[in-house]
C-alpha cells in the first residue's frame, strides 16, 4: 500500500488535482467506465437483435457477469490484501480489453452466439473482481482518510458523466454502424486504463496483513471482523437486498424500453443518457450532504429516496409517458451514486488496512452475489407476469429494501461511526 500523503498534500479541495498520480488514476477510470457504458446498452441489444435473445436470456448475461463475486470473490480479496494492488489492476485491465475484442471479431467472422457472449460475460466478471478490489484497496493509499469523500466524489462523478455520454455514444454507434461497435469502444478503453495505470510512479507498500499463513484463515480473519461490526453487517444486508431487486429491474430494462414500450435503440441510448445525469449531480453535491446533514442522515436519506423513486419506472407509457422513466430513473440513479460515494468513503477510513481487501469481499460477496439472483429473477417474472409486471414486482422488492437501513443501527445517528477496533486475527 502507498505511504500515506505527507502533511504538505492534506487538504483534496487544494490538492486533488495537482496529484499527477490521481490525475493519471482518474483519467484511466473515467475512460474505462465510458466504454463499458457504451457496452452496458450495446450488449443487450445485440443479444435482442442480433441473436434474438429474450427477457431471459437478457438476464442471463447479467447473471454470468456478477457470478464470479461468488465463485472467488473472498479469495480474491485475501490474496489482494497481500500483494500490491497496481499491477493487478493493470493486468484486469489487459486481460478484460482481449475478452471484449473477441465478441466484435466473432460477430464480424459471423460466428458470434450466446453461448460465447456468456462466456465473456463470465471471465469479463473474473476480472472485474479483481479489478474492483484492487483499486478500492489502493485508493486509500494515496489519500488521507478526512479527503476519501472528496476522492470518491471525483471518481464517482466522472464515472456518472461517462455513464451520461456512454449511452448517448452507443445509441449513435448503433444507428450509424452497428451494436457490435459499441465492444470496440470498450475493448480500447481497457487499453487506455492499463496505460494510465502503467504510468503511475508513486511506490507502494504492503500493510501488515492478520491471520497468516492459510489464505483460507486470513479470508476468515476478515469474516470474523464483518460479522462482529454491527453497522457493516446493516450495510451489507441492505446492499444484498437492494441489489436484488435493482438488478431484477435492470436485467429487463431494454428489453421493457423496446418491446413493452415501443422505444428504438437509438432512443434507449438516449434515455438512459439522460437518466445518468443524476448520478452526475448526486456526486457532485454528496459532499455537501454529507456537511449539511451529516454522514449516517445522508446515506440513509440517499438509499431511501432511490427506492422509492423506482416506483414511477413501471407507470412509463410511450410518448410523454417516457418522462416517468426519466423522473424514476432518475431517482434511483441520484440515490444510488450519492449512497454509494458515502458508502465506499466509510468503508476505506473505518476498516483496517491490512483487513480492507477481505472484508470488502466479504461484504460484496454477499452484496454482488445477490446480483446474479437478481438477474434470473428478474428475467423469470418477465417470463411469468410479462415485463411490466415484472418492473413493478422488483420495484417494489427496491423501496421495501430501504427499511432495512431506516431500522437499522445508524438510526437517530447523524454522523458514521469512527473505527476502534484494532487489526485483529
């Protein structure tokens, strides 16, 4: 792990951007995530056009990319804690830029078929493991744990407005070449990330790491601290809810957009550009909630809101009736993103370093496992009930979720709690 920023460099608001290793970090994130928000709208969509695939069978792909957080996400997780975090980052990065390229390349070839898009759904997911944990495990390296907000908040907003010019991009791609094109657009976006990662000097260091020896006694180590912290148990119990049902309402979305509601792809790519927006602003004034009204009443307020908002997704009609979809999505995408950013800033300032990696994969093993459920699930009540009916069981599901928080143990709070337990084994 980096060595803490001297005294000299606390502060973000002054510094943040003045750090050419951050600058280099953001700059390969922000690209990153406009490809994979272009791929997020063009990969179903050519599972629906181009290989006919159904509300299912949407779902599926879904599926097969959370999976991994189940199959290896908490060995992943104590092997990252113990080395260093960069080049696994690096390495995701190459590795997910070649699974992509080979989708266009089979579809160009005229070989591409679902078996091969799960195929790459599921390795792209093995990477993203490594990938996500990696980097959330670093980024506390290079920050004070006072500026972790305001770094989240940078990445979070910069990732919110790729999401806003993702889809808009894809929906041109898809109307002036074609859906596929959308993956070319990812792949390169790897390559850019793995090369801005590749040029960050800043040494890093290892922290000491609890358990030792067994890989399998350190992942318990890390358990063991989860179980025991009664506000990360809430936490993950509420992200495991709330993914399950959010991802139910995903999986189908497009799918809804196009033939539920008569939407064409170009404007499917539009929509959800605009509903992006609202991650946008969310991450810009989350640290001002988290001022104003402290951090537990942000989150919570946050989390709370999205759900409830889901619930104007299934009243969309076509025409005018598509502003619900915009107000609903709207919703859910402001309180995620601003939730989220105060959620990770917990996180990385309240567990100890050396247990950071494995308890996060304990808390998204539970939270991102959730999600390939979700996603079956969600394709199934489409099967059952049609799409419609199927939005509003999972939005409904969303906004009961948010109870869990409400009665939880950061009710009456108005700030987080600041970690006191040691680093233990």
């Amino acid at each position: 792990m980096t060595a803490a920023a001297p005294a000299g460099r606390r502060g973000l608001r002054r510094s943040v951007l003045r750090d050419a290793d951050f600058r280099r970090l953001w700059a390969g994130m922000t690209v990153s995530r406009l490809g994979s928000s272009v791929a997020a709208v063009t990969t179903p969509l050519i599972a629906v056009q181009v290989l006919d695939a159904g509300a299912f069978g949407v779902s599926l792909l879904t599926a097969a990319a959370w999976l991994p957080w189940l199959l290896i996400g908490l060995p992943a997780g104590a092997w990252i804690d113990r080395v260093a975090r960069r080049p696994v980052m690096l390495i995701s990065d190459l590795i997910a830029a070649a699974l992509v390229i080979s989708v266009p390349v089979a579809a160009w070839l005229g070989r591409l078929t679902m078996a091969h898009l799960l195929a790459v759904a599921l390795l792209l997911g093995v990477a993203t493991v490594f990938f996500t944990v990696a980097w959330t495990a670093y980024l506390p390296a290079m920050f004070d744990a006072d500026d972790l907000v305001e770094a989240n908040s940078a990445l979070q907003g910069t990732e919110s407005a790729a999401q806003v010019a993702g889809p808009a991009a894809g929906g041109l791609l898809i109307a002036a070449v074609s859906a596929v094109a959308g993956l070319v657009v990812d792949a390169l976006s790897f390559l850019f990330s793995a090369f801005m990662l590749w040029r960050i000097r800043r040494a890093e260091r290892r922290p000491a790491v609890a358990g030792g020896g067994s890989i399998w006694r350190e992942i318990a180590a890390g358990v063991r601290w989860l179980l025991r912290d009664r506000f990360l148990r809430n936490l993950t119990a509420y992200g495991a809810a709330a993914n399950l049902w959010l991802t139910g309402m995903n999986a189908i979305t497009v799918v809804f957009l196009v033939r539920e509601v008569g939407v064409s792809t170009a404007g499917v790519g539009m929509l959800l550009a605009a509903v992006a927006l609202g991650g946008v602003g969310a991450a810009a004034v989350t640290p001002r909630l988290v001022s104003g009204l402290g951090g537990a009443r942000a989150l919570v307020a946050c989390k709370v809101f999205g759900g409830v908002a889901s619930l104007l997704v299934p009243l969309t009609r076509p025409g005018p009736g598509l502003c619900v979809f915009v107000a609903g999505m709207l919703g859910i995408a402001a309180g995620a993103i601003a939730g989220n950013v105060v959620t990770a800033s917990f996180r990385q300032a309240y567990v100890p370093a050396g247990l950071l990696g494995r308890v996060l994969t304990g808390m998204q093993f539970v939270n991102y496992g959730a999600i390939p459920v979700g996603a079956v699930l969600g394709g199934a009540a489409a099967g059952l009930l049609g799409t419609r009916g199927a939005m509003w069981i999972m939005a409904i599901g969303y906004a009961l979720s948010g109870l869990i928080l409400l009665l939880g143990p950061l009710r009456g709070r108005r700030d987080l709690p600041v970690a006191d337990v040691a680093l233990a084994g």
